[in-house]
C-alpha cells in the first residue's frame, strides 16, 4: 500500500503535473490539499480515468480538500467535530478537512490553517482548528486501530525543520503554542512519519516561490504524515518527492510518500 499527501495549490493549475505524478508514484491512496475549487468543479473525470475514485470537500476558496483511491473509498466525512469558522461569525466552517477509509485504513485530510500573523485572529482561529482537529482524531483512533492524519500543517515541528529558525522568529509555523498543538497530536499515539529527501540533508516540503527558495535550499517540513503506532509499524519507506517540486509551474509543496508492508 503507498499512502500519499500533495498540498497541489490549486488543482486546477497542477491537474496535468497530477495526473502525470499519479502515473509515475502510482499511490494507491492520495490526500490533496488546496484544490482551490466547488466540488462540483473539481476534475473528477480526469482523476477517475486515471483509475482513482475520488471525495471531495471544496467551497471554491483560497482552500479545498480531497482525497482519491484506487483501492476504494468509503465512509466519507467532512470537516471536524466542532469545526470552528472563520470568520467567527461565518455560516459555514471552511473546506480543510475530509476523511474517507480506503482498504481498511482511515485517513484524513487536512489543510490546517495559515495563522497568518501571531496574534492576529487567523492565528487565534489556528489553534481552535487544531483543537478541534485533536478532537476529531482522538473519536477516530477509539475506533480505527489503522489511521492516519495526513495534509499541510502549517507547522514546523522543530527548527530542525526550517532552513534558518533565525529567520522565522516572531513568524507562524514555528511558534510554541503550534508546535504544542502538533505535539497533543503525537501524544495521542500518533506517529509522525519522518520521510526521507531524495537529495540533501533535509526533508523539506514547501519553498516558497520567491527568491529562489527553491534552489537555495531555503524550505520547511510542514506536509506531515501523522500515523497510528500500528499503521507506522508496517511502513517501509517514507520520502518526499521533491522532483515534483522541479520544472514548469510546480505546487510550491512537494509530495510526501509512504510505502506500508
């Protein structure tokens, strides 16, 4: 079985380097995030005639979430228990998280929010998604012994997992209250899933499109795989892809693999 998680940063722009990576990975099982798109707009027949059943949980904003299968999909949720909106006062929660079972084993997607700026209310919204995310996965881990939480965090677990902790200080991503939150996730047995670089000494995720980040090495692990301790006893490999970060009109993510036994 190979899990995977791709924040594609709008599925619409990266749907023939998707389609193209579906065929070169073959991933049985991919978590997307920021589609960026309706449901209803989402490609699903050229997902489907590449061989993937697809769920989706898109509202057309700056988020979006999917997952696709070709060993089955079942019993989709979307969103999290006591989702909070945003704004505070918004109708609906936004499109960040969907979880489905695919063979046997429970995986959600999330795209966990920016935070934008420390302080700021995104930021204060941040922490209640998580929250709520932690919620949602201790329901899930009482009853899926095979489960996994996999997407953009948003989080850099450590400053080994920045290129230069000096230069995020007062930034998102790297503050203690975050990296708590990601912590109260592995503390619930979860295991994060450390994949390996294809090529350097860091297994970075996201570059940023400016300043050549990208070839100076400048990036973050932020797309994690959180997994159960007995779905992570069976995993074999873990990597990032980061040639999918190559050429013309990448994601500014790279894929994250993992190969389970």
């Amino acid at each position: 079985m190979r899990l995977a998680t791709w924040n594609v940063n709008s599925i619409g722009a990266r749907l023939p380097r998707l389609v193209e990576w579906l065929d070169l990975a073959k991933p049985d099982v991919l978590c997307l995030q920021e589609t960026k798109c309706t449901d209803a707009a989402f490609p699903a027949t050229a997902i489907k005639e590449a061989g993937y059943d697809v769920a989706t949980n898109g509202d057309g904003a700056w988020n979006g979430v999917a997952v696709v299968s070709r060993v089955g999909l079942e019993d989709v949720t979307r969103g999290l228990d006591d989702q909070p909106p945003f704004p505070a006062d918004a109708a609906t929660p936004e499109a960040r998280a969907i979880t489905a079972t695919c063979d046997g084993i429970r995986v959600c997607s999330v795209y966990v929010p920016n935070g934008r700026d420390v302080g700021a209310d995104h930021y204060t919204y941040k922490l209640a998604w998580l929250a709520a995310l932690q919620q949602t996965a201790t329901r899930e881990l009482a009853t899926h012994d095979r489960y996994a939480v996999l997407g953009d965090f948003n989080i850099a677990p450590t400053d080994a997992d920045v290129w230069d902790p000096a230069a995020f200080v007062g930034l998102t991503h790297v503050t203690e209250p975050e990296r708590a939150a990601y912590r109260s996730m592995v503390a619930l047995g979860l295991v994060d899933l450390e994949a390996r670089p294809l090529k350097g000494d860091h297994p970075y995720t996201y570059w940023d499109y400016r300043a050549g980040a990208f070839h100076k090495g400048m990036g973050m692990r932020i797309d994690l795989v959180l997994a159960s301790a007995s779905l992570a006893a069976t995993v074999t490999d873990a990597y990032v892809d980061r040639d999918a970060r190559k050429g013309k009109g990448p994601s500014d993510h790279a894929p994250v693999v993992v190969d389970l036994d």
